[in-house]
C-alpha cells in the first residue's frame, strides 16, 4: 500500500510536472507567432508608406502631410493597429492616429516606448493589458527608393478576440494532449515501475537477511570458542539496547550498538586456545596478549562497510569511567557512548551468568558491585539509569532460553534495523 501511494505521487508529480512544462513552451511558441505575425503585418503596412511617401517624409508640403495623418487614421480602422506614428529620419513625429482604446493603455505603451529606441531595423516588444490582452509594439524603419532610410514607422498592435481566443484553444488541446498522452503512459508503466520495485524490495530484504545472518554467525563463532552458545550475545545485546532505549539514545545509534554487542568479542578469534581458555589466572605477559583481541576485533569489523558500525563498542568496551581501562585509556564522556551502555550490560550479564568457572550471581549482590565502580568502571548516569530496569529486565531475561532470547532478539532487529542510511555513533 504504501509502495502504491509513493509511486502515484510521483506520477502525479511528473504529470503536474511535465503539462505546466510543455503549456508554458506552447505558450511561448504562441508567443513567437504573434511575434511573427505582427511583425510581417508591419511590414507590409509600412510599405505601403514607403511606396506613396518615401522621398516626402522629410520634406513633406502640406498637402502630403495631410494625406500621411489621413492614411494613418486609415491604418486604426482597419483595426490592426489601435496606434500608429510616423516619423522623419530625424525621429521626429510627423503623423499619427489613434484608436480610443489606447486611452486605456496609454501609461503601458509609454512605459514601452522609453526603452524602445528607433533603429534601422525591425523592432518589437509584447506586452499585457489589464484583462490579458495581448499587444506588440512595432517600429520599423521606412525606406526610399534608394534603400535609404526615409523615416520610422511605429504601430501598437492589439491582438484581436479572436486571435487570443486561438491561442488559449490551442494551449488547452496541447495541455489536454499532454495530461492524456501521460495519463495512459503511467498506466502502462505503472504495473512494470511497480514490479521492478518490489523485485528490488525483495533483493533489499535478501541481503539485509544476509548481513543478520552474517552477524550472528561471526558472533556465533567466536562464542563457540570459550562457551557452548552465543546466549552471552544475546542476552548482553538485549541488555545494552534496553538500556539505552531507558537513556533516550537515538535510533541511529542503537543500530551501530546492536552490531557491536553482537561483536564485541570478535578479535577473540585470533586469541590462541593456550590463553583463551586458560582455567587459571593470566600472568602479565598473557594479560597484554589477550587485550589485543579489542585490536583484532577492530581490524575484522573494518574489513566490511555494513560492520564499521560496530567499531565503537568493538574498540571500547574495555575503556572505564575513570580512564583506567584499555587498550585507549579513554576517560568520561571522551568514551563513545555506545561502548558506556555497553560496558554496563556485559558486566551485569558477567555476574548474573553461570560460566564453567563459576556460579551466577544474585541480582542484589549485582547491582551493588555494579553500584561500587559507579563512576569508576561506569558512567554515573548510566548505572542510575540501569538501577531502575535492571530488575524487570533481569526477570524477563537473565533466566530466558535460547529460543525466548532468539525471540526477543528478532524483535530488536525488526524495530532498529533500517534499510535506509545509518550514521556512526558520536564518540
Ligand atoms: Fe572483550
């Protein structure tokens, strides 16, 4: 459904689109028409001139000046034109008649007439009355005989009922012709734009499906190595996004700390068995070396762009508070803030967890060694923050199987995981 309505906004969009496109370019041929149109009636009228008047216009008797202001009041009954002048070479008003409708434009024509200049060749310019109506000015020069240029004639054409309502016809079939010639192309296309896309959702869905998977494995297998089952991952992810939801982290965010508590650990992968699961405490030596795993890890996650994500946690989850964690040393707030939710989570699941070596611990007893290192090992706000869900969330989970937890888990990845842009987390 809400493919279908993307796609018939889009459509309706191009459409709305495409028909003021191609009306405004009809209207602008129209436009040229007229244009045209004026111009070679101008023409022909100021032949007219040039043929009876040409070598007197600028040295005309009396008599000829009344047959130049007769004929110009013959030019405006004609009704091509509602004004005419004409002029000496000298751009000096010899003649000229006017229709009473000029009255009405009279402030436009002289608007156009100050930057409309007489040259010698044709020259016009459109403009529009109050009600739409169309008018060109005109000025063309007028030549002798000799093609030299006896005087200048300018008229201000009205474009006649007719003409205009020509144009309007001829602009409403064009746009007509458009909405209907789009209108079925979209109801062609519609079908084939629309299983294209749905193709692409599916192979979206597919891989997305594939980068869970991918991250469950590469969790998986690195859990294998020191436990049975990565029931560790998921109960700490579970943890680290509860808590962050509880701190009001963004959405974005509690993306990049879902892959990174998936992956925390994965540097353990290089990490030699001798040492991984050495029973006993390790000396120094082997302290340092089982501390690059968060290097390893960092290094693994960097090879594939959907994991860089995970980088933060992976990078910092052994920092603490108060800087005397690794392999950084970071301190405070400098710590990406998805690897202080997640320091908290792992540390809680630690306690509460039963491993080979030991037996899990109360919630009580939990939450007050969680208490002792706030503000050492963690952030203040966040251990606050984690001691008002710790207990509904230790019911709902610490005791879950892996089925419940797998469960849960999805229900995660369902409502964070996007298949839009993600940003990095802020450090
Ligand atoms: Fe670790």
């Amino acid at each position: 459904m809400h493919v279908h309505r993307k796609l018939i906004i889009r459509l309706l969009l191009v459409w709305i689109f495409l028909s003021v496109l191609i009306g405004a370019a009809v209207f602008f041929l129209e436009m040229r028409k007229i244009d045209a149109y004026v111009a070679a009636l101008a023409l022909e009228e100021s032949r007219d001139f040039e043929r009876a008047h040409g070598r007197f216009l600028n040295n005309p008797d009396q008599l000829h000046l009344e047959r130049l202001r007769e004929e110009t009041r013959e030019h405006i009954k004609d009704e091509h034109f509602i004004a005419v002048k004409l002029y000496n070479r000298d751009r000096e008003l010899i003649a000229e008649a006017n229709h009473p409708a000029v009255r009405l434009i009279e402030e436009k024509i002289s608007r156009h007439r100050l930057d409309i200049t007489l040259i010698d060749d044709v020259h016009f310019r459109k403009f529009f009355g109050s009600g739409g109506q169309i008018f060109v000015m005109v000025q063309i020069p007028l030549k002798t005989t000799g093609q030299e240029t006896a005087g200048y004639f300018e008229g201000v054409y009205k474009a006649a009922p007719r003409t205009m309502a020509e144009i309007k016809n001829r602009i409403l079939l064009s746009l007509l012709q458009v909405v209907v010639i789009i209108f079925f192309t979209a109801l062609v296309i519609y079908p084939i734009v629309l299983s294209l896309n749905r193709g692409l959702i599916r192979l979206t869905g597919d891989l997305f499906h594939a980068n869970i998977g991918m991250l469950k494995v590469l969790g998986g297998a690195i859990a294998k190595r020191d436990s049975d089952t990565n029931i560790h991952n998921y109960r700490v992810t579970i943890y680290a996004v509860r808590l962050a939801e509880a701190a009001g982290l963004q959405r974005e965010y509690i993306v990049c700390l879902i892959k990174g508590s998936f992956l925390h650990d994965v540097g353990k992968i290089a990490i030699s068995d001798r040492i991984l699961l050495k029973p006993g405490k390790l000396t120094d030596e082997e302290m340092a070396i089982m501390k690059t795993h968060v290097r390893h890890g960092v290094d693994i996650v960097g090879h594939y762009d959907w994991l860089k994500d995970a980088a933060d946690v992976v990078r910092y989850h052994h920092e603490k508070f108060d800087g005397s964690g690794y392999e950084v040393g970071l301190k405070g707030h400098d710590i990406p803030i998805n690897a202080r939710i997640f320091a908290v989570a792992d540390v809680f699941d630690a306690l509460t967890s039963r491993r080979p070596y030991k037996e899990p611990i109360a919630l009580e007893t939990a939450m007050r060694i969680l208490m002792e290192s706030r503000g050492s090992h963690f952030d203040p706000m966040l251990i606050d923050v984690f001691a008002r869900i710790a207990d509904s969330l230790y019911k709902e989970i610490s005791g879950a199987d892996d089925k419940l937890l797998e469960n849960r888990l999805d229900g995660l990845i369902d409502r964070y995981f996007p298949t839009g842009h993600q940003k990095r987390a802020p450090g």
